[in-house]
C-alpha cells in the first residue's frame, strides 16, 4: 500500500471512530517519517533552498509551538498524503516578513500565516493577492461566514487567503505577585503602574501600543480623539517597561522566568504556559483586542498545491489537532463541525461563531494612520 492510501485509510478509520486521536497523530506522524519527511534546520538553510519548488509549498508562520502545531498535525501528514513538501519558515513580526516578500522574487514565498485583517488589506493595497479557486477548496463550507465576508469584503467578493484560526491579545500576569481581583479592578491601567516598574512587558508592535494606550486614557481605539494622550501613556509604558518582546517564545520566556509579572500577550501562548504547570492568570478587559489570523495565498504561488494544502489543513480533524497544538481556536464554525472539549475550552474560544464579542482593528481606520502612527511609534520607542 502507498503511503496516500495508507494515510486516506487511517482518516476513515479515525472519522468512523475506530482509532483515538492520540494513535491516529501517531501513525500520520510515522507515515510522514516512512514518506521521508525530516525537519531541515531552518537557520542553515539558503534562500535559495528555502523557495519552493514545483513540487514545494513554501509556508512561513510565527514560529514556537504555533509552527510546530502546524508542522505535526498539517504538514506532515499533508506531504505524506501527497508527496509535495511543505518548506517551513518562520518570522517573528509582520512588517519583517512583509519586507521579505517585497525584496523578493514573484513565486519564492506562497503561504503565510498573516494576522488579522489589516495586513489582508496591507498585501491587497501592495498588489500581491491572489485569487483562491474555491471549487479546489471545500472545506471552505465550513469556516464561520463572518470571517470570510470580512476579507471578502476587501477583494470584490474573492478570497486571497482562507481564515483559519483567532484569538485575543489580553492581559497576562503572574498570580504570585498580581491577584486576580486586583486585575479585575485596574485592569490596563497594571501596564503603567509605577508599583511594577522593571516587571512589565509589552509587545513592541505599533498597533498594539496605541490600542493599549487609548484603553489606558479611556478612548475608543477605533476612533482615538486624543492622540496627544494616547503618546503620552505609550511613553509612561515604555519608561516603566523592563522591555517590549518580540516573539511569542520571547513572551512566555518573560512570563516563566519571572522577568517581568505583567504584559499583555497572545491567548494561545499564555495557554500553553498554563499546561505547562506555570500560575499565569488571563483576562480580556473591556476593549481587549480579538483578532483573527489567515492562510495568505501569495501572488505567483502555485494555485493548485497552494489550494490542496489550504484544503486538507481545513479538514476538521487536522485544524482541530492544529487549534489543540496552539491553543488557538480553528475558524470552523461550531454550529457546522463538532469540536473537541480541549478546543472548547480555549481562551477566545466563541461557541455561537459569530465573534460577536471580539473587538477587532477596523481596517479603513488603522491602514489611514499607519504611516504616520508608526513613524512616531518607531520615534517613541527609541525615547523620543
């Protein structure tokens, strides 16, 4: 038997019931291994060897266990499904990836895991969407409609990328030195306490500053009427801040070790450190910031490998397994795909599809003040 036989026999085994889900990772995990698939050092890699190739798919993503999620329960079992390999990169913030792509060749980079529908808009405005067959995609059906029509919305009613997965950037903090109802009652106003200086964190991403710093002066930040003031406590965090992460692995290493008590953070990586044995609260304020991130399908890909991964990383069983690996909830609507207990009781997770509770980055609005915002943001940062 071959190994896309053997992999389409163990998925009906394990849609009928006949294998847990413990055994069936296993044994997809072992026919990647027979197909000979292995992890490459990515660091050592050439760019030239790191572009796909007629028969590649290259993925870039955020690396930590949201890529490992992805490599074991998708790309895998995808390669040994298929034979076409899933070349995996990483990036550690979306104006750096976005400036690769620019410097690049039509074709190098395919698929990226972009956050939110800002940079959906960003790679529209910049002409590097594609435009996805959905007939090779059904699994498509079953992604909740509210996330779809969002990007839609920005490309004439077609897709570019496909929603696959959202979450919040809330509050994280220490329970051996913050109390649960003291974050209850300060809330943000915790990331520019002067009783924390050198114990707080914070992401250094623009947007995510200047929507903490209008929560902190009580301004809606999807219509920020003080921008004076919104600086201004930008810079009361920056002054009490032991530093701005940059990564999520850098996040939970601040977390773990005690470096600092308090940040805001990403709500799979703080469940992550929950599993891992560490006190670490979380709680979305008023205002908190949802997202939702995206399978980006870059202009010059090859549309029809693009387009079978995008579909088998849609299976319910592989997006569960990937949402279970990242603690991050799939965009499959619940109402459509019955979803596993762990992913039900996910940060974020909403069990009536609508995310109706979330509040998002309102794209007119953000994509207008980008190049003023973060000009004076990248000022602010370094002291200014």
């Amino acid at each position: 038997m071959d190994d896309t036989k053997r992999y389409e026999r163990l998925l009906e085994r394990y849609g009928n019931g006949d294998l847990e889900r413990r055994t069936f990772l296993g044994l997809i995990g072992a026919a990647a291994v027979t197909a000979g698939v292995t992890g490459l050092p990515i660091a050592k890699l050439s760019r030239q060897a790191m572009a796909a190739t007629p028969d590649q798919v290259r993925f870039d993503g955020w690396g930590g266990v949201v890529s490992e999620a992805f490599r074991e329960y998708a790309f895998k079992p995808y390669t040994a499904k298929t034979g076409i390999d899933v070349v995996d990169g990483t990036f550690g913030g979306a104006d750096e990836y976005l400036a690769r792509v620019k410097a690049s060749q039509p074709g190098e980079y395919n698929i990226a895991h972009l956050s939110g529908v800002f940079d959906y808009v960003r790679y529209h405005g910049l002409e590097l969407s594609s435009e996805l067959n959905e007939a090779n995609i059904p699994n498509l059906e079953n992604v909740i409609t509210a996330l779809k029509d969002v990007l839609r919305n920005v490309t004439g009613g077609k897709l570019s990328a496909v929603p696959y997965d959202y979450g919040t950037t809330s509050l994280a903090y220490n329970r051996k030195y913050i109390t649960d109802d003291q974050m209850k009652s300060d809330g943000v106003n915790l990331l520019i306490d002067e009783k924390y200086k050198g114990k707080i964190g914070g992401w250094g991403e623009w947007k995510t500053r200047i929507w903490y710093g209008a929560l902190q002066t009580e301004q809606d930040p999807n219509d920020i009427q003080d921008m004076d003031a919104v600086w201004d406590a930008i810079r009361k965090h920056r002054d009490l801040s032991l530093k701005y992460w940059a990564s999520g692995a850098e996040l939970m290493s601040l977390l773990a070790e005690e470096e600092i008590y308090v940040t805001e953070g990403w709500s799979g990586r703080i469940k992550a450190l929950q599993d891992q044995g560490h006190d670490i609260g979380y709680f979305d304020p008023p205002g908190g910031l949802g997202w939702q991130e995206c399978l980006f399908v870059l202009k010059g890909s090859p549309m029809a490998a693009c387009e079978e991964l995008l579909n088998f990383m849609l299976e319910p069983e592989v997006a569960v397994a990937v949402a279970e690996g990242q603690n991050y909830p799939p965009a499959l609507d619940p109402n459509k795909v019955e979803l596993s207990a762990k992913v039900k009781g996910l940060p974020a997770f909403d069990p009536t599809g609508t995310l109706s509770g979330l509040n998002f980055f309102d794209p007119p609005y953000w994509n207008a003040n980008e190049a003023d915002w973060s000009k004076t943001f990248g000022r602010v940062q370094k002291g200014y």
